[in-house]
C-alpha cells in the first residue's frame, strides 16, 4: 500500500505497524488476528483495510519495519569495527540486548522466516534479501580488519562472515527456547572463534618471518 501523504496518516499507519510487530513477536504472524491489532493499536478496522489492504499487506508490513530495524542496529554496529575486540563488543551487546528482553523474541527477522518461508513467498524473499545484506555488512567489517592485515589475506570472508550468521541464528533460537542466553554467548564464542584462526595463523606467520628476519 502507498505510505499515508499526511503526517496524521503516517502516524497512524505505523502505531498499528508497531503494535502488530509486537504482537506478532510474541505470538507469530498466524496467531495474531487483525482484531488483536486493532485493539492494541487503538485503531479501526476500516483504518487496518485503509491502510493494508487485509491480514497478508499487514504482515508484509511487519516483515519491512522489522527487517529495517534489525539490519539499522547492525550495520551502525559492524560499520564501527576496526579491531577484533570490536567483534567481541558486538556480540556482547546481543547478549546484553537478549538478557534484557529475558530471552523472549529472538532475532525478529528469524522468528517471521521461521513461520512464513514455506507459505509466503513475498515474505519469504524479503527475509531472505535482509539475512543477506546483514551476512553482506559482517563481511565489510572483516573484510577491513583483514585489509588493515589483523586477519590473514586468504581468510574467506564470505565463508566466515556466512557461519557466523548462522552461529547468531542458532544461537538465538536455542536461547529463546531454553530461556537461558549461554547457547548464544557459546554460538557466538564458536562464530568468532572460526573468525580469530585466520588472524592467529597470520600473527604467527608474521611472527616467524620478522624471527627469520633478526636470525639473518
């Protein structure tokens, strides 16, 4: 649907955005009726077929403004690595943001492809289109710490950049599950982990090279 041409409009249409991002988070897509929207946005139902057009326009909407929000706080996040304890603070940070919603939600992107991939395509690809540009700016920023040489420069950033993705997936989902954030600090440990052995092997070369050096 077209964004609402009045300010009145636009902020009409995102409260009942926001109040079905919420709800959908907690229940799933599936379980949230257009009744619970309405009534937790303090909206009319002419205003939800206004402005969505029906249920799937709405859930289409969700999966925009939550896919805009996760990859806004990690691209300002990863745009700010420039060392490999920076990677440590980000990840930190999940944990922190994770332990602060007491394990509920998970990452909201993975929670709605969980439940809409196999029955929505559009949903579907627009999941699929945020994971990737968030695994894309997770290679940008070791793609420059490996251009500043604090990884070695073969590591496979795509590779690496494409596991730790899927370690923050898992991660999440088996923290959420288990109300318990220490599978997701273990995920993250391990993701970072397969991160650091390229800059450790490359350390331990430019170690024994500059001792080659000295011994000549």
């Amino acid at each position: 649907m077209d964004v609402p041409a009045t300010a009145h409009g636009r902020a009409t249409r995102e409260r009942i955005v926001d109040a079905a991002a919420r709800l959908m988070a907690e229940r799933g897509p599936a379980a949230t009726s257009l009744d619970d929207v309405r009534a937790a946005a303090s909206a009319s139902k002419s205003q939800l077929y206004h402005y969505f057009g029906d249920k799937h326009g709405l859930v289409q909407a969700v999966v925009r403004h939550q896919c805009a929000a996760v990859l806004r706080y990690q691209a300002e996040r990863l745009r700010s690595v420039e060392r490999l304890e920076d990677l440590d603070a980000w990840g930190d940070g999940m944990i922190r943001d994770l332990e602060s919603e007491h394990m509920r939600g998970g990452c909201p992107i993975g929670t709605l492809a969980a439940e809409l991939a196999d029955n929505d395509e559009a949903s579907r690809g627009a999941l699929a289109d945020a994971l990737e540009t968030w695994r894309l700016e997770i290679a940008a920023a070791l793609e420059r710490l490996r251009g500043d040489r604090l990884l070695d420069r073969d590591a496979d950033v795509d590779a690496l950049a494409t596991g730790m993705l899927a370690a923050i997936q898992g991660g999440l989902l088996l923290a959420k599950t288990a109300r318990d954030s220490a599978p997701l600090r273990l995920a993250l440990q391990g993701g970072l982990a397969q991160i650091r052995a390229p800059a450790l092997a490359h350390a331990h070369t430019h170690a024994r090279t500059r001792a080659s050096a000295r011994a000549r």
